[in-house]
C-alpha cells in the first residue's frame, strides 16, 4: 500500500492540481481571480512538498515505457519547478485586476499546469503538447487586457510558437522513425549516431532556441515582453522562455550523447555571446522601461546558451544553468513587477523621464536595486553564484576567456540597469498621477527580488541537489 | 524503403518546407497561419509513412500521435484567427 | 533576402529527406500495442492509444482545445454575428443534414472502441452539424460565454474525476490507470464526455473566428 506520499500520487499532482483549478474557473467565473491566485500558492506548497519525493518517477495510466509517458522528478527538475512556483504565486498576488481579466485567470492556471508538465517531462511527445500548452496559454495572455501593439505581438508570438513547436515535433517524428519510442531514456539507450542523430537533434535545436528566444532568433521576444501586463510579461520572462531551453538541456544532456554535445558547445558559446552584446546593447538604448527589461532578458537568456556550451566538459555547467535560469526568473519577475507600479505612478515609461515615484514605493523600488544587482552577477546574488560557477568551470576547461567575459557582461547591465537606479534619484512632477496600488504588489515584487539575493547563499544545497539525482 | 515510402517521405519533407517557407517569409497573417499547418501536415504525413511499418503492419502509436497533433493544430489556428481579427479591430480604432 | 532564405529552407528541407532515407526504420509498437490490448478495455488500437497507454497526452490535448476556446472567445473582438445565410437550401441543409450528423457522430464515438473512430472524429462531426445550424441563424446551444466554456472543459472534467476518482478508490495513486474489468467503460464515459467538450471548444472557436460579414 503506497503511502500519501508516493511520487505517483504527488507528480500527477503537479499537473491535476493547476488542472483542477482551470475547471474551477470556468465554473465559478467571478471568482476566478481568487481560485487563480489559490492555485498558485497552493502549487508552490505542492512543490515544496515534493522535495521529498525527488528522485521518483511515476508511469501514469500504469503502462511503463515504451507503451506509456512517464513523469520524472530528479533534482535539475525540482529546481526548475522551484523557482517557477514562487513567481507563479506572487505574479498572482500582484496582479489581481490583471487576473480578473476576461479569461486570464484559466489562462494562468493553464499556464501552470503546461510549466509543471514539461518540467516533469519524460517523453518527446508529451513535451511537444506540454510545450503547446504553455505557448498557446502565454500568447493569449500576452494580449488580454492589453492593447493593440501587445495583439501584434501576441500574433508574431503564436508564429514563432507555432514554428518552433513543429520544428520540434519534425524532430520528434524522426526520432521515432528510427528508435520506436519516445521516451528519453529508452531513445538515449538506443544510441543513435550519424544523421539518425544529426538531423532530429539539429530541428529540436532550431525549433527550442526560436521559442526560448535566444539571439538571433529573439526578434519576437522584446515586443511581446514588453506590451503585456507586468505580471504576463513577469511569467513570461522568468518561466515561459525557460521550459523551452529546459528541454533544450534535457535533450542535450539525458538524450543525445555527450560526444555530440562537445560537437555543437562552439555554436551554443557563439549564440550565448552574441545574445550578451546584442540584449545589453539594446537595453542600453531602450526608451521605454519594460522595452529594457525585456532586452536584459534576450541578454540573460545569452548565459543560459553559454553554460549548454560548456556542459559537455564541466558537469557543474548544468548548476551554473539552473542557477542562471532560477536568478534571473526571480530577478526579472521582480523587476517586471515593481517596474509595472513604477510606470503606473508615473504615467509613462520612458526611462529619460521616469522619477522617483515617491516613499510609498519603498519596497518596489528597494526590489528594483536588489534585482538589478542579481541582474548584474553581484555578489552574494544568485547571479553571482551563476557567474562564478561557470567562469570556474569554463578555466578548467582550458576557456579562459570566459571569466573577463561575465564581468564585462556584468558591466554591461550594471550600466543599462544605472540609468533606472538615476531615474529613481529624479524628484517627481507635479502632476505625477498618485499611485493607486496596495503595499501587496510592492512587497510580492521585493519577495522576488529578495528570493535572487538568497539564491547566491545556496550554491552548495544546489550543486548537491543536481549531482545527486542525475 | 520501398518506392512508394520513399515518395510520400519526400512529399512530407517538401509539404514542411513549404509551409514553414510560407510561415517565415510570407508577409500576411492568414497566410503565415496557414504555412504553419501545411509544415503540420507534413509532420502528420511522415507519421503516416511511420506507422505503416517495414514488416507492413500498421502501429497505432503514430496515428494516435497524428490525432493528438490535429487537435492541437485546430486548436492553435482557432486562436490564431481570433488575434487576427483582434488585430485587425485594434487597428480600425 | 528572402529567395536566401527560401534556398536555405529548401536545402534544409534536402538534408532532412537525405537523413530520413538515410536511416533504418526501426520495428514500432504496433506489436506491444497489439499484445496487451486485451488490459485496455477496448479493440481498436488506436482508440487503446489515445484513451490508455498515452491517456496523458489526449488529457493534456484537451487542455489545448479548452484554453484555446477560452483565449479565442475573450480575444474576439465583440463584433455583431454575422448575418444569417437563408434560402430554401440553407433551410434544408440545416433542418435535414443536422440529424443526421448528431446520429452519425453518436455512431463515431461508440464504434470507436473496435473500429476507426472515437471521440475527436464524433466531436468534428458534431462540431459540425453546430456550425450548420449557427451560420443558418439557428444558434444552437450552449449560448452564453460562460456555458460554452464550462461545457468545452467537459472532456478534462471527465479525465480528472476518472483518473483520480480510480486512484484513490483502487489505492494504488497511479493517475490514470483504468482498472481492466471496467476499463472499456470508463473509456467511453471519458470519451462520450470528451466529444461534447471539444465540441463545444471547436464551436467556441468557430464563433470566436467568424468575422463579421
């Protein structure tokens, strides 16, 4: 008899759980804000709960591989779920008038409930329609409650979704021809080689790093980051473009062999850099504040491309990813946040005129110092801890150019993130509309924020996380 | 592979391409949104050829995949159509 | 630029043909599938597919089809319906073809247990005969935006009671395992239920994708 506890019951949960809440909406539309927002915190104590079933698997309608899909928990999985759910939960929190939108509020949990899916992923297919639901639920939140330049977006946003979407799935009907099966492990065990390999493995690639944004297939990126509500664009930038670069990894790591993974490093160390200077560049030269934010994302999504190039030589690269991925989804999701009030007591968002929205945004603007910090890779941040994982791993193999690299990159942010923290230091306008937000949506972003800053404190924990269970 | 595989793998590669030509270059949305279901047929018609395995028999799995695939398609051009006409009504305003 | 980039596509398009000739097709399930049917409650492997041995995936593609009517209906633009077709032909589509189809896709979803069919061709074909009677200026129902979407998550409603319901009531907290002697109609419960749902979704997007005339 398996205990409450069982990995069976508590993996499927991650996925009903959101699921159920999505039904809960349509049935109880006026207070669907409310079970959105339930949802959300009572997903982040189910993953907290989960800690303790990492390491297990669960074989859902009782047909193991290759007949049926399985879920898997390992430690890279938990942390990925981690740092989504915290964001899931105080986006939510922030952002009730944007929940009460139309639709919004069984979009998220949807949303929920596809980021869940594909972190616990352990079949091609199923990661396809998990990979699906996250895309479809993003796109329309991108352009709910939100005017005419985020439907644009929103549109631009279901192409390259739709594209990328079947770029993988081309790979995954391939990878089936030649394995007859779809679950990882089984396909990595068969070992493919050759173009069998060559030619899956280079779609999948294609079709991830267009949906995950990574340069030079961020074009679609920055317009829709950067139209959508504070809180859309804080779920997008933390969560969404990550599930697509985590089955990136996964791919990479637990399905093609390793020897094709040290194969393609150069053009993954090549697109992490170009993203570096492209992203920070433009962030340096935005107008608009949610315009620079969302560029500092192409440019964060830049270290996350630089720790695949290196995975195949360090194993600690996989930390350096996860802990790249979980600063910057708590970073930005903050910064997302408290830059939204920012603007709204303002009344614009252009950063040359943007100022000091007065003492009541005390935690706001404290959570944008600390996130921008993170950002940067200062020390003790989760930025910092990312950096120097990788600059340590990238010496011992011999890339001594990787270190001066992530400080100048470093500096790069240091210097687009300046001329917010200048902002801040001007005295507001007369006519500055007063600002109208509860101390909620303030202190939810600085949780964020702060939750970046404690990230740089659990270096160890993380490593021994994803060593253990891998 | 016999003949007849080999020409409906090509016709699967060729219907890919040309959708995802059409979603990548062409300049209007209704067109871009149909590229991306032709580069789906593609897709559905190499599982097609898939399941019709080397000993002749036919394996399910692929044509559940297909399945699966269609209704995801439907579904994502019916949002799809939907933006377009929000656009497009954003823009009159 | 474009006649570039429409070369590269082709020449990508050539190297993905080349590597698909190139490899070996490997043996499939279809025998595994075959062999253990007999667990699954139903005859017709592919509906064995859809609603057992990958039931997550059909559950998680219900999950499109719902967000996707939902996102479809509040995106729309409030415009007023478009008007009617009528006509003696409209007339006797709608009044003689529509039985027919409702009988037809009733047909589909039962057969679909031992033959081809099941609940995504029953639910296009009902889907269908609603689009008729909804062009002919005979809105069928659900009317209002917040029946048609409770009514398009019928299907997920339907997979989550069964597939926890079972769990917890046989102890075992495998999400979705259908236990044999009842698993033939536990799958046409999810199934029947599942027809409705994506009907209802296909018509959602149906209205919510029709422009005014």
């Amino acid at each position: 008899m398996p205990t409450a506890a069982s990995p069976d019951a508590v993996l499927a949960a991650l996925v009903v759980l959101p699921l159920a809440a999505t039904l809960g909406t349509l049935v109880l539309p006026r207070l669907a804000p409310a079970v959105a927002t339930a949802a959300s915190w009572a997903n982040l104590a189910l993953v907290a709960f989960a800690f303790g079933t990492i390491g297990g698997e669960t074989w859902l309608a009782g047909w193991s591989a290759p007949l049926g899909i399985g879920l898997r928990l390992d430690g890279l999985a938990w942390v990925f779920l981690a740092f989504s759910a915290p964001v899931f939960a105080l986006a939510a929190s922030a952002g009730r008038a944007t929940l009460a939108e139309d639709g919004a509020a069984t979009l998220w949990t949807t949303l929920i409930a596809g980021v869940n899916a594909i972190f616990l992923g352990a079949d091609l297919f199923n990661l396809y329609v998990g990979l699906e639901v996250v895309s479809l639920s993003a796109t329309a939140l991108t352009a709910i409650g939100a005017g005419a330049a985020a439907a644009r977006a929103a549109l631009r946003y279901l192409f390259v979704g739709l594209g990328g979407s079947l770029l993988y799935l081309m790979a995954v009907a391939s990878i089936y021809r030649a394995t007859g099966t779809l679950d990882m492990g089984l396909v990595a065990s068969i070992g493919l080689q050759g173009p069998a390999l060559a030619a899956p493995l280079a779609f999948a690639t294609a079709g991830l790093l267009l949906k995950g944004g990574v340069a030079p297939f961020h074009f679609w990126l920055p317009p829709a980051h950067g139209n959508a509500a504070p809180i859309v664009s804080a779920a997008l930038s933390a969560v969404v473009v990550k599930t697509a670069l985590y089955v990136l990894l996964r791919l990479w790591l637990d399905v093609a062999p390793q020897t094709a993974l040290a194969d393609a490093a150069p053009i993954f160390r090549a697109l992490g850099l170009l993203a570096v200077v492209v992203g920070g560049v433009a962030a340096l030269r935005a107008l608009r504040l949610k315009a620079l934010i969302a560029y500092s994302t192409v440019a964060q999504l830049g270290y996350l491309a630089l720790a695949l190039g290196f995975a195949a030589e360090a194993p600690g690269a996989t930390v350096a990813f996860a802990a790249f991925a979980a600063a910057h989804a708590l970073a930005k999701s903050g910064l997302f946040v408290a830059a939204g009030m920012i603007a709204k007591a303002n009344g614009h968002d252009e950063v040359p005129r943007l100022a000091d929205p007065g003492a009541a945004y005390g935690p706001a603007k404290a959570a944008v110092a600390i996130a921008g910090g993170a950002l940067a890779g200062l020390p003790p941040t989760g930025g910092f801890l990312a950096k120097w994982t990788l600059a340590q791993d990238a010496a011992a193999a011999g890339a001594w150019w990787v270190a001066p690299t992530l400080v100048a990159a470093g500096l790069l942010t240091a210097a687009y993130m300046a001329r917010l923290a200048t902002a801040m230091m001007r005295d507001p306008p007369e006519d500055a509309p007063a600002g109208e937000d509860g101390p909620l949506r303030g202190w939810s972003a600085l949780a964020l924020a702060s939750a970046a800053l404690l990230l740089g404190f659990l270096g160890a924990p993380l490593a021994a996380l994803l060593e253990a269970e891998r | 592979m016999s003949p007849v595989d080999l020409l409906y793998t090509a016709l699967a590669v060729a219907l890919f391409g040309l959708g995802l030509g059409a979603l990548a270059l062409s300049a209007r949305p209704l067109k871009k949104l149909l590229g991306a279901n032709v580069m789906g047929t593609g897709v559905f018609s190499l599982l097609i050829v898939t399941a019709r395995g080397p000993d002749g028999a036919t394996d399910p799995v692929p044509h559940a995949l297909v399945i699966t695939g269609i209704v995801v398609t439907v579904a994502a051009t019916g949002l799809g159509l939907a933006l377009i006409r929000r656009t497009r009504s954003a823009s009159k305003d | 630029m474009t006649v570039l980039v429409g070369v590269g596509f082709a020449l990508v398009s050539l190297a993905l043909f080349a590597a698909l000739v190139a490899t070996p097709e490997a043996a499939g399930l279809g025998a595994l599938a075959r062999s253990e049917i007999a667990e699954t409650g139903v005859s017709n492997p592919v509906t064995a597919v859809l609603l057992d041995y990958r039931a997550y995936d059909t559950l998680l593609e219900l999950v499109v089809v719902l967000l996707a009517a939902v996102a479809a209906g509040a995106l729309a633009p409030r415009d007023p319906a478009p008007a009617p077709l009528d006509g003696p032909v409209a007339e006797a589509a709608a009044g003689l073809l529509t039985p027919g189809i409702v009988l037809v896709a009733g047909y589909l979803l039962w057969i679909g247990s031992k033959a081809p069919g099941g609940a995504f061709q029953a639910a296009s074909l009902l889907a269908g005969g609603l689009i008729l009677l909804e062009v002919t200026g005979k809105t069928p129902p659900p009317r209002s935006e917040a029946a048609s979407r409770a009514l398009a998550g019928l299907g997920v409603l339907a997979f989550l009671v069964v597939g926890v319901g079972v769990a917890v009531a046989a102890g075992s907290g495998v999400f979705l395992d259908h236990p044999a002697p009842f698993a033939g109609s536990l799958i046409l419960a999810i199934e029947s239920a599942a027809t409705l749902g994506i009907a209802a979704g296909l018509l959602a997007l149906f209205r919510a994708g029709t422009a005014p005339a």
